[in-house]
C-alpha cells in the first residue's frame, strides 16, 4: 500500500535492538558474551547467532531475515575475525542493507588495531592472503575485493576500541557499549505525518546531500520552498532516519514563531538542554559562546524548522567549522537567499506533489483509504486541480470533507474557486507578511495581473511603475518562492495566486470599484457601466478573448474618477464608443481595438512609458491626425511609433496589425520626430514598404529594440548603421525581403525566419566570422548552412570540452532541414523547439529553446544569461570543469530530418591555455601523438590542438567501416546460401 511503503524508512518497526556479528571462536564465551548479557539485562532485545546452527561460507535465509529485521549492528572485529569466510559474508551483506536507510553500525575493535583492519595488515593482512590464494584457484577474485572494501568501510567508522594493554576493565568497556546503545533505541521517533505519501524519493535525496557516513566533515543543508509545501515533514521524516547516527539530537520547531514570542535566548535553551543537558544562560550573545563551545564536542543532529531571519541563524547554529565533525544541520525555510546569505551550499527544493501522489494523500486523508468508490473521481480529480499538488491544501480539504457527500464535494469546491479556503490561505499568507511594502505591491500586481506573462513585459511593466527597484522586488519573490520563471515567463502556484487575489478582494468584498487592481472581466464591465471607478484603483487588466464577445455598452467618463490608474491594459473586447477621459496619472496603455479615432483631448500623460494600441486599424494619416489632437505631445512621428512628451521614460511602443502608407490621398504630408526616450518600438503587420525607411529610419537614432516582422518591404537599406543603440531586430515573416545592406554596430540579436527571399550572399554576409567574433550574438536566418570558419561540425551529440576559470566564448551553430509541422484538433499549428543544453560537470546549466523552421540556420554564443546565473553552483574552482553540449530532444514528438551543429571558440574573448577537447586529466597515447605530431587535416586553435575534429573523423570513419563489415558479410552468407542451394538443385 501506498502508505506504508511511503514511510517505511522512517516508521519501521524492528524485531531486534540489536545485531551481533563476531567470531564465536574469538569471543563467543568471553567479550561477545558478556555484552550479550549486559544488553539483554537492560531489556535491549539483541540478536545472536546460537552456536548450534550449522555453519558454512554463506549466511542463512534464516540470518539475513534477523539482519534485515535489525536496528544497531554491532560489529566485534577480533584477530582472528577476518579468517572466517562466513562473518565476512555477513559484515558484507549487513553493509550491503544498510545503505541509504540510515542504519547505525558501530564497529568494536576487540584487541585489534582499526589500522589493520582498514590496511589489511596484521592477522587481517594474513587471513585475506589466505583467502586470496584459495580464491586465485577457484577464479573468484571478486569476492575478495568485496571482503576488503568491506573491511575498509567498517575501519571507517566510528566505534570503540579495546586494546590489549588497555587501562579500562572490560565491564567498563561495556558497560559504555551499553549506555550508547539504550540511548539510540530509547529516543522516541518524531511524529512525521498521518499519511507519508511520496516521501521516500525526497528522503533519499536529501540524505546524499547530508552524505552521512561521512564523518570528518560538517555539512549544513537546506530545504527550502513555499509555505505548506512538506518541508518540515521532510525534516520530520530524515530526523527519523538517521538520528541513530549521533550522539545528541535536537529539533527545533516553528523558530519563527518561537523566537517571534519567547526569544532567541529561549531557543538557545532548547537547543542546549536537548544536546548537553544544560541551559542556564545569561543572554544571547553568552549563548552564542556557550553553543560554539559544547557543539564542538559532539557529533550532533540539529534541525531547525520554518527559520525566517539570518539572526536566528546566528544565534543558533554560527558556522560549520564550530560543529565536530560528522555533525549535520537541516534549515526549513521559505526564503532560498537566507539560505545563500548564511553559507550554505547544500540546498533542497521541495516540490509540489505529482498527480498520482495528490490523489493517494487526498484518498487517504477523506476516505482513510487508499482506493476509493469510482463515483467520487470527479470530484477528486477536480479537488487535486485546484491544490496544484500543495499537500497542505489536500489534507486540509481532505479533513474538511470526509465524510460528506458528492453534492456537498462539489458546492464546497464551487466556493473555493470564489473564495478561498481560511486555514490555508492563512498558512499561505506568512510569506506575504514577512515582504516591505513595495514588495508587497509588486506581489499582488503579478498575482493578480500578470501571471503568465513574458518576464521582459513584466519588468517593463514594473519598471513603469516602481522603476529600476523592481528587479530587486523580483528576486525577493523568486527568493520566497511565491513565484517562478518557467521558460521566459512569470508562473506562480495557483493557491499563492488565489492568496494576492483574496488580499485585493478583501479590500471591498461588495464593491469591486473599491479595490486597487482589477482583472476579473465582470468587475470590470460593472465598474465601466455603471461609473463606479475610485481613485484606489491603480491597475486594470483583462483580455476580453477569453470570453465569449459581447458588446461592451458602457460611460465613456468611467475613467473620471479613476485618480490613481497607472496602468490599463485591455486585450479585444468591443466597446461601443471611445473613452471621453483617460487619467493623466497612466504609465502603461494598451488597449487593443481600442474604439476611438483620437485620445481624449484632456489627456496629458507626464509618466507614459508603455503604449501600445494594436489591431486599431488606423492609416497613416489618422494617426497623424490622432496625434495632432493631443497638443501635450510635442514630438509625432506618423505611422507606427507613439510618441511621448519630451523628458518621459518611454520603454516601448506597439501598434501591431495598423496600415500604413507613405502619404494618403488628399492629406498634407506630416513631418516625423520621435522621442530620444523610445527605446522599444514594435512594427509588426503595419503593410511597410520600402518608402517606410527614408521617412522613419532618422527617428530610430536612439532605438534599442525594433520589431518589423510581417511587412512587405524588400530592403533594410544601408543607412540602419545610423542606428547605434540598435541590439535588437526582428524580421520575421518579411517573406519578400531580399537584401540587408547594413548592420548596426551594436546588433546582438537578429531574427528573420521565414525570410526565404534573402540572397545567399546576404546570408554570408549575416554569419560573417567578423561580426560574430566578438561574441555575445544569436542570430536566426533561413539557408542550412554552417559557416566555413567553425573549427568543428559534427552530427553526434554530446560535444564535450574541458575549461577552467571561466565558462569560454563559445559560438554554437545548428542547422536544421525539413521540419515537419503539426496541427491540432482546435486548428492550431505547431512546430518543434530544439533545445541547447549544456552541462557543467553533470549539472544541467542552459537551455536555449529555438523554434524550428524549415531549412534554417541558429547561430548564438553559450555563454548565456542561463549559465551565467548558476555557473558558480558547478564550477569547480581552480580546476578543469567538464562541460558538455547536447540537444536533448523536442518539445514534440516530431524531430527535422537533419540536423548537424557546429562549434567555433571566440579567440577575441577567450583564454586558449583554458580551454580543451580532450580530458586534460587523463595523459593518453593519443594525446602524446597530437602533441608530437600536427596531421595535416587538424586546426590550430591557439597554442593548443583542436584535437576533436581528428577524433570525429575517426569515429565517423570507423562507424562507416564497420557498416561496410556489416553488408560484406550479410552479402558473404547470402552467396554462400545461394551456392549451396544451387548445388543441392544439381544434385
């Protein structure tokens, strides 16, 4: 069943305290025996083997059911232990079953040295000899090797040691056997969890990341993730599985709330009575001392839970270094940067459960089953959607409902969706409480409006709002884990969404002209008809297509009242007329369909940064005209670009899908300015030909961003190099462009799929060694073709190379041919993304997804902006780090015909001493041969050989000759079958 399996490692329960292994010859009658008697008088239940069983060189069924039923392993390697075959089999197996369950073995070095033991010197050196030769007879050397790996590994351990001439009474020797032993098996095991599903892999994780047995060193690890996630069950659960390991244990719950109402002197206590037994202190800093002081002394087990200030982390555990070694610390926490602040670099985050585990803990914690009555599917199914796999909510809906039935399932989840559940939500809500105010804005303007949105929008957005300090408002939220970025876009878990939706909507439960951000489409159409607006609203976002259209008849003034609007973001939606007034107090306008052939004549934004009206259908000459009207901005530049007053910030303009030309019939011709503020301006589908450029392209001077796909012009002329600023451009879908003759000094990103008409020697010029040197590009053209000066094409993935200091300046080109496309049920069309991933001494560090075309060539440096954020976590330092680059697979299921990729090093950004393709710690013959010799078919990469392009060719060549192997011999049996069989005809 799913329950106990998932908490067997830390609920199991044993038949024997304790598991004897020695040489009966050694010690059965003497040391094995007494501590036998000493244990069971202290009603410690203890395993040992009686000496009446038959004996052999394998362990019984019988035995390795006692072993496998057993807590402590005591192991009492004696001098003449290692001669018998059988306790050699059975100190490897009782290794063997304890790894990764947290088991404690505890080695008693009866009158041995550990030295011998761990070397193989002595009578253990003798005794392995021995068995060597009679191993060397039967060709089972394997054996061996297991037998003193064994040995190795238990002389590692920490245990007691009774020399010969030693100055303890052997009743005293055991009688601290004992005490160590009643102790481990008396500690009650923390309560984890009603129903433990899914626990298991997460335990196993986060004890390699504690790497127990390893006993000179300390490690600290956190686990971190949102507010009701199971991070404290999960400490729960590895306190229980490895306490056995320690001397002193101590787990300090809740820290935040504790230290929040008695103090971090009060937790001091704790943490002092349950490891040493004391607890008078004076004051925290005292503390501090008398911590660093005691810990050091003992090899302890320290948990700290729901930790949510550094200080706490100060007052509590300081610095690894102060622990003894084979000491292990486990920090709980919302926040991943306290974590960072504090030093520590073993960190775990914990998910949120996958489908089939929800279901199982919602099973269990309603119907106390793990398989339910079918009926109830919907509705199960329905209660795991909406907890988006947070085990907090499946227990909490779980218990709230047992019992109940369907209907009463169902209205209860229909109230949920309007208004969420108290008790989580409350849980939920700590990590909003502890954030600063701008913080706290920011959170609510995501989780209440931009959920799903591309992270470059947001921050534009943001930016408008609480300028460059919101990308420090980003990471906070990243750091809490109250929201994500997936793929380029801002994500959040739907229950932390619903928790900034609740904050919003408590502010006016019944008057949503009340609240300060609005999203939900009916609010928003009763505030605009029926004028309710107030100056608390500050954001209004919605997208009307969503919806099923209707007409939108509402008061052209509804804006009047809205004081404090700074931003208004309206996606379709067929509004009957045009606004009478617009607030002067806006930042972000985008209003698609936007219903009016001018702005308000009142309307004077000073702090406009973003404004996009797509799908407005406007010519040249109304926009002109549009722009005319609104006598506060002083610079207008016809067509596409919106222009602002003098001394704004402006981020971006959009006026996608509006038709252009280059004069209208019986209009005055309009001059063109535009602000040196613009810095983003979007063109898409605007019907621009080539007359667009003499007129607009001197008003691009201070441009950074410029998207013209979808248009018809047939050539980026030569004066685009005016363009200084210029890092972006996309002409996607210009499928009559045929020339580009200019690129900007600065261009870094440059987009023109399905721009089939471009010339070849355009296409050249675009992958020029000269403009990609540099590095830092990624460009995105038609035409399957890898340029001449890549060092290194192959079709085979991985590509390996070997760098140290720094991640080098490496150009990675793909080319692909023939993709196919797909089409969905719903008329949507698809096509696969090839995705570039590196990875950086096996960790995975960079993906760079590319949509992929027909016959298409990608052309980028690695050293993105992916690697760059982790590489610290992988690198090793003042070392060689192994990277390789792979294309692990597609978004979908359907794969190019061909795809082949070339590898160029940036010689202008990189160190070449730096940088190998072979694995510069391993010296081969094949290494020595390229260094004595230069074939003539190998490139020259600085001072150093290039020595994959050979080893490529080797390896392409003997695939192809051993094809060829292949065929000659299929064709040798088939003649030979022929003959014969022509020969039995004859016959």
């Amino acid at each position: 069943m799913a329950r106990q399996s998932s908490s067997s490692s830390f609920s199991y329960r044993f038949t024997n305290d304790v598991f004897l292994s020695f040489r009966g010859k050694d010690t059965r009658h003497s040391f094995t025996g007494n501590l036998y008697k000493a244990l069971s008088e202290r009603g410690i239940n203890t395993f040992i083997d009686d000496k009446k069983l038959p004996r052999g060189d394998e362990i019984t069924s019988a035995l390795e059911k006692a072993i496998e039923e057993s807590r402590i392993f005591i192991i009492v390697l004696s001098e003449n232990y290692a001669w018998s075959s059988f306790c050699l089999n059975e100190l490897d197996y009782i290794l063997k079953f304890i790894k990764g369950k947290g088991l404690l073995v505890l080695p008693v070095f009866y009158k041995v040295d550990p030295s011998d033991v761990r070397n193989h010197t002595g009578s253990f050196g003798e005794s392995l000899a021995y068995h060597e030769k009679k191993f060397k007879s039967t060709n089972n050397m394997e054996k061996l090797e297991t037998w003193k790996m064994a040995l190795n590994q238990v002389a590692n351990l920490s245990g007691y040691h009774h020399f010969k001439h030693g100055e303890e009474y052997e009743y005293q020797f055991i009688q601290r056997i004992v005490e160590l032993v009643s102790k481990r098996i008396n500690r009650a095991p923390l309560h984890v969890a009603d129903y433990p599903v899914g626990l298991e892999s997460r335990i196993q994780e986060v004890k390699m990341l504690l790497d127990v047995g390893s006993d000179d060193v300390v490690h600290m690890v956190g686990i971190h993730g949102l507010g009701g996630i199971g991070k404290t069950t999960l400490a729960a659960a590895i306190y229980n599985s490895i306490a056995d390991h320690f001397e002193a244990l101590c787990f300090l719950e809740n820290v935040r709330e504790t230290s929040k109402t008695h103090g971090l002197q009060y937790l001091q206590r704790n943490l002092l009575s349950e490891t040493v037994g004391e607890d008078e202190l004076i004051g925290v800093k005292q503390g501090i001392s008398i911590i660093q002081h005691r810990l050091q002394q003992k090899k302890v087990l320290l948990i700290l839970d729901d930790v949510d200030k550094r200080e706490q982390l100060q007052a509590l555990v300081g610095r690894p270094d102060l622990f003894c070694p084979g000491s292990r610390v486990i920090i709980t926490t919302r926040d991943k940067q306290l974590l960072a602040c504090h030093g520590v670099k073993r960190t775990y985050e914990v998910n949120e459960l996958n489908e089939e585990y929800a279901l199982q803990l919602l099973s269990w914690k309603a119907f106390k089953l793990e398989k339910v009555n079918p009926c109830y599917k919907d509705v199960l199914n329905r209660t795991v959607t909406y907890s988006a796999g947070l085990p907090l909510a499946l227990e909490v809906i779980g218990s709230n409902l047992s019992g109940r039935n369907i209907e009463q399932w169902r209205s209860t989840l229909d109230r949920y969706k309007r208004i969420p559940n108290k008790e989580i939500q409350e849980i939920l809500k700590v990590s909003y409480d502890a954030l600063e105010e701008d913080e706290q804005s920011v959170f609510l303007d995501i989780s209440c409006c931009l959920k799903e949105y591309d992270l470059k929008e947001v921050q534009d957005i943001l930016r408008a709002h609480y300028g460059h300090c919101m990308e420090h408002h980003i990471r906070v939220l990243l750091e809490k884990s109250l929201i994500k970025i997936s793929d380029g876009y801002i994500t959040l878990h739907d229950l932390i969404e619903d928790m900034g939706k609740e904050i919003v909507r408590k502010e006016s439960p019944r008057e949503p002209g009340k609240r300060s951000r609005l999203w939900l489409h009916t609010d928003i159409i009763q505030v605009l008809e029926e004028n309710k607006g107030t100056s608390q609203i500050e954001i209004i976002c919605t997208d009307f297509s969503l919806f099923e259209e209707v007409e939108i008849e509402w008061d052209a003034n509804a804006f009047k009242k809205m004081e404090n609007l700074k931003t208004l973001i309206i996606k379709n939606g067929h509004f009957t007329k045009g606004p009478k007034h617009l607030p002067d107090t806006l930042r972000v306008l985008e209003w698609w369909r936007y219903p009016s052939q001018s702005f308000p004549s009142d309307f004077r934004p000073k702090k406009l940064a973003i404004c996009k009206l797509p799908n407005s259908g406007y010519t040249s000459l109304e926009l002109a005209v549009l722009l005319k009207k609104t006598n506060g901005w002083k610079d207008i530049l016809v067509s596409s670009i919106c222009t602002m007053p003098k001394g704004s910030r402006v981020i971006g303009v959009g006026w996608e899908g509006c038709e252009f030309s280059k004069e209208d019939e019986g209009a005055e011709n309009v001059s063109l300015t535009t602000s040196s503020n613009v810095q983003f301006l979007d063109l898409r589908n605007c019907n621009l030909s080539d007359d667009f450029f003499p007129i607009a392209l001197p008003c691009f001077a201070n441009v950074k961003e410029l998207d013209l796909s979808g248009n018809n012009f047939t050539v980026i002329p030569e004066c685009i190099k005016e363009c200084r600023f210029l890092t972006v451009l996309c002409l996607n879908y210009c499928e009559r462009l045929r020339e580009i003759r200019g690129i900007p000094p600065n261009l870094k990103y440059f987009y023109a799929e399905e721009c089939l008409s471009l010339t070849s020697s355009c296409r050249s010029m675009l992958l020029s060694q000269e403009l990609h040197e540099a590095g830092r590009t990624f460009f995105y053209l038609p035409g399957a073709k890898i340029p001449e000066w890549f060092d290194f094409q192959t079709s085979e993935f991985p590509i390996s190379f070997w760098f140290r200091n720094k991640f080098p300046a490496i150009a990675i080109c793909h080319i692909i041919k023939r993709v196919a496309e797909f089409s969905s049920s719903r008329g949507w069309t698809f096509r696969p993304n090839i995705r570039t991933k590196v990875i950086i001494n096996g960790n995975a560090n960079l993906f760079i997804p590319v949509v992929l075309g027909s016959d298409c060539s990608c052309l980028f440096d690695l050293r993105g902006k992916r690697v760059t954020d982790n590489l610290d976590e992988a690198l090793l330092e003042n070392e060689w780090n192994h990277a390789e680059v792979t294309c692990p697979g597609f978004t979908f299921t359907f794969a190019p015909t061909f795809i082949k990729t070339g590898l160029h090093v940036l010689k202008q950004e990189s160190d070449m001493e730096d940088i190998r393709f072979s694995d510069p710690c391993r010296k081969t013959k094949l290494d020595n041969d390229f260094n004595s010799s230069k074939p003539e078919n190998q490139r020259w990469v600085g001072n150093d050989v290039a020595k994959t392009q050979v080893v490529q060719q080797q390896k392409l060549m003997g695939s192809f000759l051993s094809r060829m192997w292949h065929w000659a011999l299929v064709f040798l049996i088939s003649f030979l079958v022929f003959l014969i069989s022509c020969r039995r005809n004859n016959q």
